[in-house]
C-alpha cells in the first residue's frame, strides 16, 4: 500500500494545513504593540514575560490543535463523530479569530471576554467528546487549548475590571 494514499495521512496534512491556515491567521496585524494595549493595566497574574512569549504559546496551541483533529479523523469512529469533531474546532477557531479581532480592533474587554468565555464552553465540550471516546492523543492535545482559553477568559476579565 502506498503510503501517501492513506487516508490517514490524507487526513492528517489536510488538519495540519489548516492548523496552518489558523496560524497564519493569527499573524495578521494587529494592534498589540499600540499605545492603548500598552497602557492598560494588566492584573498582577499577567508577568510581562509571558506576554512575549504569546506567539509563541498560540503557534503551539494551533499546532497541537491540527494533530488533535487528526487523531480525531483517523480514528475508527463513524462519520458523525467526525463531522462533530471538525464543526468544533473550526468553531473554536472562529472564535479566537473573533477575539482577537474584539479585542485588538475594537478594544472593548467585556465583549472579548464573553467571547473568550464562550470559546472555553466549546473547547470544554470538544475536550469532554474526545474524552468520552478515549481519544487520549486528541485529548492531550485539545487540553492546553482549553486551559490556556480558560486562563486568557480570566486574564481579559481582569483588565476589563482593572481598566473599566
């Protein structure tokens, strides 16, 4: 069997591409490095370190996003399932797309953090299904997703508060 016919590996590109896509995304401009987003107050749970390294933690959480989704797709579970997984994690990627524009864009901290909450709902639900399926390799690849949106929902609560 040729190996570059699987439907595996079929599957396992077309997630990485848009895990890919979703990155590229993430690139576009925006306005992080303005004077508004400098000025807000940040809360005390936010070192000035990490913020740098946000790229960073997204190019990773995208990543481990398509091979998530891979997993998903590869397995022996039925179409349904499947078409599940991909609605979840194309909503979830809307969703951070939303936010960051929300966010960056608009500068309006409650909205992005109803949206940030919304997001952590969706990814709780993806979490929960691959968990109930026993998609281990799926499930520790969601999980950071989820608990860095959990962290970000906080975080953008927080400065909404602090800078209200």
């Amino acid at each position: 069997m040729n190996a570059f016919r699987s439907p595996h590996l079929r599957t396992t590109l077309v997630c990485l591409a848009l895990a890919f896509g979703a990155l590229f995304l993430a690139q576009l401009p925006n306005d992080t490095r303005s004077d508004w987003f400098r000025s807000l107050v940040r809360p005390e749970v936010l070192p000035r370190n990490l913020e740098r390294r946000i790229g960073f933690i997204w190019t990773t959480i995208f990543l481990l996003a398509g091979v998530g989704t891979a997993a998903s797709l590869a397995s022996s579970h039925s179409a349904k399932w499947k078409q599940l997984q991909v609605g979840l994690i194309l909503g979830a990627l809307a969703l951070n797309m939303g936010y960051t524009f929300m966010f960056t864009q608009m500068k309006n901290l409650w909205l992005s953090t109803g949206i940030a909450a919304g997001l952590a709902i969706l990814l709780m639900v993806l979490v929960a299904t691959v968990a109930r399926r026993q998609m281990w390799l799926s499930l520790a690849c969601h999980l950071p997703h989820l608990l860095w949106v959990c962290f970000a929902t906080y975080v953008t609560a927080r400065m909404a508060q602090l800078n209200g």
